[in-house]
C-alpha cells in the first residue's frame, strides 16, 4: 500500500480514494505575474512525480491545477507595464506550459484560470452569504467570518486563543500572525484600475482564496482525494480554502494534503536581492539542460528543504549520462528480440501509455514481472526496493538507490559477458518502469514512435523473405520519419538522424 504523510493529521496514512480507482487531485498551480522560478518547479515535479506514480499502481488520476491570473501582484503588474491584464497574463501562461514540456511534466486533465470562473465565484460567495458564514461590509467587499466556522486552523493547527473577533484583512497573501477575517470579493478601487466584473454587491473581484475553492469543486466535486502545494500555501490560503468550502457544502473538502519543503539556493532562501532566484530560462541560458534541472529538482525528499546548487547540477549531468551509457548498452545488447516481443524491440522499451488519465496496469506486490522478458531475482529485487520505496511517502533517495543498484548490477554482468540478450530486455522493461515515474531517461525526440517501429519490424521481415525491393522502400519511408535503421546480426537497430 501506499501510504503518505497527511498534513491535516500530521500522520503517515494508507492512501485510499474515495472513489477508487480514481483519484481527483487539486494542484496549486502559478500566479501567472512573471516567469516561474525553480521554487515553484519543485512543487510541480513533486507533484509529477506522485501522479505518475499514482497512474503506475493503477490508479486513474484526475487532476486539476488552477491559473490565478487575477490577484494584487496580476493587476500590480499588469498596470505598471501598461497592459491589459489579459494580455499581460497570457505571456507567463505560455511561458509556464513551455516549462511543464521542457521539465517533462505529464499534462493534467485541466487547467481552470482564474477570470474563466468568475460566476462560480460569485455562487459561492452567495451560499456562504446565505448561511451567516460571511458578511458585506460597508465598501461593498465581502469577508469569511472565521469566528463563525469552529473548525478554522485545523490544517495549520493554530492556536486562536488570541483571536480578535471581526479584525479583517483584504490582502490576498499575508502571514500567520494576521489570523483574521479573509476577503472574499473585494470590492473596486482605484488601484485595480479596469479589472472588475459585476456582481450582487457592486463592482469588484474575487480574493485569491475562493478562486481554488470554485475551480476545484466545479472539477473535482465538492470532496476528493489530494490537495497538494508547497508548505507555504498551508497557512493562509489552504486553511482558508477548507474553511469556505466546508463550511458551504457542510462536507469534508479534502482527505489528503501533501505539501512539499522549500527549496534554498547554496543554503540560502532565494531572493533578488541575493541574486540567486532562478527561472528555468535562466539555467538553460548557463548551459543546463532541463532533464539536468528535473532530476536535481526530484533528488530529495518532498518533505525536505531542498539545497539547489551548481555543483547538484553538474552531479546530475554525470548521473544522467551514467544512465544514457547503461541504456545503450542493454539496447545494443538485446537487439536479436528485435520484432520478437514487445518487450526488446529494437533494443526499446514499451513506451506508456499517454492517454491522459487512463492510468496503468498495476504492478505486482512483489515487484516481479509478468512478460515475455527474463527476469532473474537480481532485476526483481531492485524493482520491488523501487516500490518500497516510492511506497513509503515517496521516498526518492531510496527510490533513486534502488536505480542505481540496477545500472551497477547490470553493468557488472555486462563488463563479464554474463547478461544474455533476453536477460537484457528485461532489465530495459525495469528500468522503463522506473522511469515512468521518474521522467528523466532520454525519451521522446530520442525514442522512434509505434509506427515508426512498426515500419522497421515490417521491413525486418521483407528481409527475411528477400524481398530487398520492398525492404528499400521502407527504409526510405523510415528515413523521412526522420531515422536511420541499422541492421545487426538477428535484428535492427533504429537512430535519430
């Protein structure tokens, strides 16, 4: 079973869904004012890395990550740069989405922003209305009474002893001492300039807090399964979030929070004024690739502060290049399956599925195999430490450890012509299964698609009956696919051009 750590309870738990296999997850996603740097990326690979493994134990995920493209540093911004907010906004989405890609970050099945939602918003704030939950002052903004919800500080466990009834705050972030009424529509000032929509209480826009809360129950439900984020968002805006929705549906919000550490820069938290907050543009521009940057960014535990450093990234190159080298070798070696199995063709192995959501066979308790592929004890033991480990809260370094002790094993065998070619298809098939989680193996550009093997099998066999004229024409057709196809003794073996 899986099991992870619950910040609402503040205990490691078994994760079951509600509704099982399916998981709804809701995913804090950017505030779209400028480029994201590799503190909020943390967060995302964090969460990559619990979907995919959610999907490789058979779950079905449905996730949602929200755009907050309204809010005081949007508008701020927005305004200083003389741009419609719109436009200023649209820049930053694009720029985000092109990160996700380049970090190999699986796709969620929606991404609601902010301004597409507003009626949602405004039915919400009117329940709550409606229920004595919040109240309108006088300036026409709307706040959560959080005297009135008794459950209020249950996630980040506050102590409201000190509690001044009635004192408010309008920011939409604001720290923990500032446990106070929370805005809910703020009502239209100067400094908004002509961002504002109509609602039952005048001119305004929504706070930050209740844009997750409509945008997740309008996808998810007004219950279900995961809410993750960064440890920063415990206090105030998931705390707000459970407030407003419970107390509008009267139902738990969430079961599980997962909420991942900060990230530090050479030891220290990042700041401009340091200099050292780094987007993603600003790595790749000193020559790191994003694989590099993914794999430095998944190293650590979730739960643990992550130190992010030159050095980390070059260590992350020499691994990844150790990896690379451990995979070509096994291609080169299981070549003779070309066209036999699934499992070696051409010296690849199975790519997932990447139907978004359909999730994955769900792999054997003790970490064996069920193919066509060899899979001596050694190959079954790394992969069942792989489990464990990803099984125990998402333990990476333990997950990585049982990685490398599959590279290290297999390499030694190979250095002593001791790993036969189907021996070698099935370490491909473990180390492929990893990697569904992990992201980081050479993939997509690097790796010919179905057809493309479809066209070298087919080809393959044209060879076998000597038919060189058709064995031509496929190779060609191979060729504008945009891949070389290599022959070997008992089968092929297919490069990028």
């Amino acid at each position: 079973m899986l099991t992870i750590f619950n910040t609402l309870t503040r205990k490691m738990e078994e994760f079951v869904p509600l509704s099982p296999p399916l998981v709804g997850m809701y995913t804090c996603g950017p505030t779209v004012y400028n480029y994201a740097t590799i503190g909020n990326f943390r967060a995302y690979v964090f969460e990559d890395l619990l979907r995919r493994y959610l999907r490789l134990k058979g779950f079905q995920v449905k996730q949602v990550m929200n755009l907050t493209d309204v809010d005081d540093k949007t508008i701020r911004n927005s305004r200083a740069a003389g741009i419609a907010l719109a436009d200023y906004t649209a820049k930053y989405k694009q720029a985000f989405f092109a990160d996700l890609a380049a970090l190999n970050i699986e796709k969620a099945e929606h991404y609601p922003a902010a301004t597409d939602h507003i009626p949602e918003m405004i039915a919400l704030i009117s329940g709550l209305l409606e229920k004595g939950y919040a109240y309108a002052a006088a300036d026409g903004s709307v706040y959560f009474s959080i005297a009135r919800f008794g459950k209020y500080g249950q996630l980040a466990h506050l102590d409201m002893a000190g509690l001044k009834p009635g004192a408010r705050v309008a920011q939409d972030e604001y720290e923990k001492e500032n446990v106070a009424d929370f805005v809910l529509w703020k009502a239209h000032h100067e400094a908004d300039g002509d961002v504002w929509w109509d609602s039952p209480w005048g001119k305004g826009r929504p706070g930050w807090h209740i844009e997750c809360s409509a945008m997740s129950m309008k996808y998810l439900g007004e219950s279900f399964d995961l809410h993750t984020g960064g440890v920063d968002n415990i206090f105030p805006h998931h705390e707000d979030e459970i407030a407003q929705s419970e107390a509008a549906t009267g139902k738990q919000f969430v079961k599980y929070w997962m909420h991942c550490a900060h990230l530090v820069v050479d030891g220290r938290k990042m700041s401009k004024s340091l200099g050292n907050v780094y987007t993603l543009r600003d790595l790749t521009q000193k020559g790191y690739s994003a694989r590099e940057i993914r794999y430095v960014l998944l190293s650590a535990h979730y739960r643990q502060a992550l130190n992010f450093t030159f050095p980390a990234l070059d260590a992350a190159r020499s691994a990844l290049q150790r990896l690379d080298e451990f995979s070509e070798r096994l291609g080169n070696l299981a070549i003779p399956l070309a066209g036999a199995s699934d499992i070696g063709r051409a010296g690849q192995p199975v790519p997932p599925s990447d139907s978004v959501g359909q999730g994955c066979p769900t792999p054997p308790s003790n970490g064996q195999r069920t193919s066509a592929a060899q899979s001596p004890g050694w190959i079954d033991k790394c992969l069942k430490d792989f489990y464990a480990a990803m099984d125990e809260d998402l333990n990476l370094p333990l997950a990585l450890a049982a990685l490398f002790d599959l590279v290290r094993e297999g390499n030694k065998r190979m250095d002593s012509v001791a790993l036969p070619a189907a021996e070698a298809a099935g370490v491909l098939e473990t180390l492929e299964t990893m990697d569904r989680v992990l992201g980081v193996l050479k993939g997509g550009a690097d790796q010919p698609d179905a057809e493309t093997l479809r066209l070298a099998e087919t080809r393959q066999a044209a060879r076998a009956a000597k038919n060189w004229a058709e064995s031509d024409r496929l190779r060609k057709q191979i060729e504008e696919k945009g891949w070389i196809v290599q022959d070997k003794a008992g089968g092929f073996k297919l490069k990028k051009r």
